[in-house]
C-alpha cells in the first residue's frame, strides 16, 4: 500500500470542501449552545489534570514526525510508549533513537505499529497514551486528532488543523466533550523575533494595533522529486486538487496572537481573497519530467500566489500571502503596525515613532542588523532566556528545529501538561487560523466576495484571557 493512500482524502469532493462547509461553520456559530446539555466545556483557558510522567506516541514519523519523537524523547518527563508509521523502517528508526535517547531508563517499551492506514487506531486502543503527536497527510489530521481524544489523549496536530469547515468545528465540538486538549502546533509563535515581538506588543510599545502582514512564500517544487514516498508524493496533487492558500499558519500565528485575536480583545471577522494563474508547477513538470509522468497529468489550477485581506471586529486588517512555486527568497512578512511604530521580518527590523535611543531618531529609519543588539537586550522574551542554556546544551540554536522554534514549542507542549497549566495555544486557534484555507477558497469561486468567519468559541473569546509572557 502506497504512502498517498495511508493519508488519502476521506472525502472525494475535496473540490469543493470551501463551498460545501461555509454555511455549516455559520450555522453552527450562530446557534446557542448549552455547554449543560451537551456535556461539554469550554475550552479556551483549559487546563487538564497535571500528568507527572507524560506517555507520549506518535503517528507519522517522517520529515517532521521524527523530529518531535526525538526531542519529545529527549526532555525531562516523557515516556514514548508507541511510534506508528505506514513505513516499518522509519518507525524503527525512531524507536532506536528514542531508545538511545533514554539510555536504558526511559523509552525502553516502545510498541511499533506499521504496515497499513489503519494501525493507528489500534495503537490508541492498546496503549492508552496521554498525549498523541500527529504528522501525516493534512487531510487526515482531522480524523485523527478526534479519535485521538475520543480515545482518552490530548492531541498534538501538525499544520494545518484541518482542511474544512466541517472538519474544523468537529474537532472543536470532540475536544469540548472530551475535555481534552487539541492543539495545533504552530512552531513557528516561538521563534526567538515572534516571541520578543510578541514582549513588545505587550508592552505597548508600538501602540494601538492597526494592520498586520503574514505570508508563507517558500519555493518547494523540488519536493516533487518525491514521486512514491516523503512530503512530495502527496502535497504535490494539493497544488490541483485544492484552492486558496493552502498553508496560512506559519505566517498568521504569530500576528493573530500579537494582536489578541480571539483572546478578549477582537476576534477574527471576514476575509476577501484572489489568487494568480497557476503557472509555475506545470512549467516545471514540463521541464523535469517525461510528458506521461503523473505529474504531468495533473491540472494545477490553484493559483501561483493568493493573497488574502482579513478584517477583525475592530477593523484592523491582515494581509496574508501564500506562494510555495515562484522563484523567490523565504519570508513570513511577520509585519505588525502599531500607532507608535511597526515590528517587521525577512530581515528583522524595528522602526519606531520616537526612534531607539543611542541608534535611531525617529520612524524614517530601520533598525537592524547588529543594532538590534540593543533591543534583544530590553526585550527578549523570558521563556527565551530561560530556555537559551537547555538549547546551548542540545547542540544550538541550529540544531533543534527552524532556529530553536521547535524545541521550545515541544519543551513548553510537555511543560503545560506535567504543571496543569492552559497551553499557548487552545484549540480554538488552531481552527481560527486554519480556517483561511477553506475560506480563501470560497472567496475565490466567488470573485472575491467577502466570507464570514465562523466563531469557533460560540462568542467565548470575548472571556478568554491573553496569552501571558510567560517567565
């Protein structure tokens, strides 16, 4: 059995997912619901039961997933009891590495399901985990990361959280019911610049929120030469199958948690979106593959780059692109504009209305480069500093994931739940962000007419604290 099929759509309209599931996520956002009658619980400042010793497994451990077996396994208080993959050989090589890893003191029971799509399920039901760390196919993190939590765990979802409105408010509703955490795992809110940003914001230092840029533009055609197996194999028949923007949450995170987005303060509202012609994936199968190649079969009509404009209750706006085929440097934007001055990325720069004393007199200059020296110094995150000699100690900034991005987001995933404290990111977010794709889409078959965000909270964000600067 192919990999594709291990993590294949579960729905064959997957054409039309945007159209399909916007009127369910406004209906379901304009209903009342009592939380009583349906035995459910808000989740938004939830914290679960503390879990002194966390038994963790995995499903997919691949690209990404093996990279969370192995600092999962590596940080104090965790017990990896179970590793599934559709491939034997990469669930063996994680297990050997989290073996290594506990040195003959942890890890040492580690159960390997492999071999077919179904064998995770039977993991969930044999081991019992308390937390399950999902890396496949986005089509299939939806399902699940619902049984994940029907089976008792919290549950850890690659990005996106899902690719429909349906999908998203069912994981919603599962989480609600089974109190269990369900947490998409945006690693990119902790990078070293989003986490001082974020301090910053807090601060007050730029003001009153007004207008935000967002992006996820990273050229990956080479992931094609992934034919049968890996990322390529199946996230190329996306670029055809799917529309809009495809991966807004590496961009959008960040942004949406500097601005208080569903936290108390404003929430998410409309969006408007176009894409370009789709251009660059068939040139490139043309120039690198026989003409009865697959790739070459395909009809790539999701555009090039879309750029969506998404308005808050407020009125701030954000600006999100999404372009993985052109020709281009890497950049996040990660660009918020404050009444006092603006944060900005690719490359990290600061201008403010008063200037950086001893650099800068005013906003008509950036600062950068060695001079944000200065401000790392005023407004390094506290989680950063905290967690800068444990990174040291693993090797580096460049050897822990994207920066050191990834170990803090995993370090502070098992944090949270051994303390019993509300994680960084609830549920409900995760569903926000994602909801751009399906959304994006339906404003595009529309010509751009406005779509309407589903309050994933049912109105609940309004009592949902900020996310606090964590020491």
């Amino acid at each position: 059995m192919k990999r594709k099929d291990f993590l294949k759509l579960s729905s064959a309209s997957a054409m039309l997912f945007g159209l399909k599931s916007h009127g369910i996520g406004l209906s379901d956002s304009q209903k009342k619901y009592d939380y009583l009658e349906n035995d459910s619980q808000y989740m938004g400042d939830f914290a679960a039961p503390k879990i002194n010793k966390v038994r963790v497994a995995f499903i997919g451990v691949g690209a990404r997933g093996s990279g969370h077996a192995k600092q999962i396994a590596a940080i104090e208080g965790t017990e990896v009891v179970g590793i599934c993959d559709l491939y034997e050989d990469l669930a063996e090589k994680s297990s050997y590495i989290c073996q290594e890893i506990g040195n003959g003191k942890r890890h040492k029971n580690i159960a390997i399901y492999s071999g077919s799509d179904n064998k995770w399920r039977g993991m969930l039901n044999d081991i019992k985990p308390d937390a399950v760390f999902i890396s496949t196919n986005w089509d299939n993190h939806a399902p699940m990361a619902i049984e994940t939590m029907k089976s008792g765990a919290h549950a850890f979802v690659e990005v996106p959280m899902a690719t429909t409105i349906k999908d998203l408010w069912d994981i919603v509703n599962t989480s609600e019911k089974t109190r269990k955490h369900c947490m998409m795992m945006e690693n990119v809110n902790y990078g070293r610049d989003e986490l001082m940003y974020l301090n910053m914001c807090r601060k007050g230092v730029i003001g009153e929120f007004l207008h935000a840029e967002a992006a996820y533009i990273h050229e990956l055609r080479f992931q094609m030469k992934e034919e049968n197996r890996g990322t390529g194999s199946w996230r190329t028949h996306h670029y055809a199958k799917s529309k809009g923007n495809l991966y807004p949450t590496h961009g959008l995170g960040p942004v949406a948690q500097y601005m208080n987005l569903a936290r108390g303060d404003d929430n998410f509202n409309s969006l408007v979106s176009y894409s370009t012609p789709a251009l660059g994936r068939k040139l490139y199968a043309e120039k690198n593959y026989d003409s009865q190649h697959k790739w070459n079969k395909l009809n790539y009509s999701n555009g090039d780059m879309n750029t969506s404009l998404i308005k808050t209750n407020l009125g701030r706006t954000i600006m999100i692109q999404w372009d993985e085929t052109s020709p281009r440097p890497y950049t996040r934007h990660n660009l918020i504009q404050g009444t006092k001055g603006v944060l900005a990325g690719f490359p990290t720069r600061v201008a403010l209305e008063n200037g950086v004393e001893g650099i800068t007199k005013d906003h008509h200059s950036w600062v950068q480069g060695k001079n944000l020296k200065k401000l790392y110094e005023k407004y390094d995150h506290p989680l950063n500093k905290r967690l800068e000699l444990l990174i040291e100690k693993m090797g580096g900034r460049n050897h822990v994931g994207h920066g050191g991005m990834d170990f803090v987001m995993r370090y502070r995933i098992i944090e949270c739940l051994r303390k019993g404290e509300p994680l960084d990111q609830n549920v409900y977010e995760g569903c926000f962000w994602s909801a751009v794709t399906p959304l994006s889409a339906n404003s595009i078959a529309n010509n751009g007419e406005p779509q309407e965000f589903p309050d994933f909270t049912r109105g609940n964000w309004k009592k949902t604290k900020a996310l606090k600067i964590i020491s």
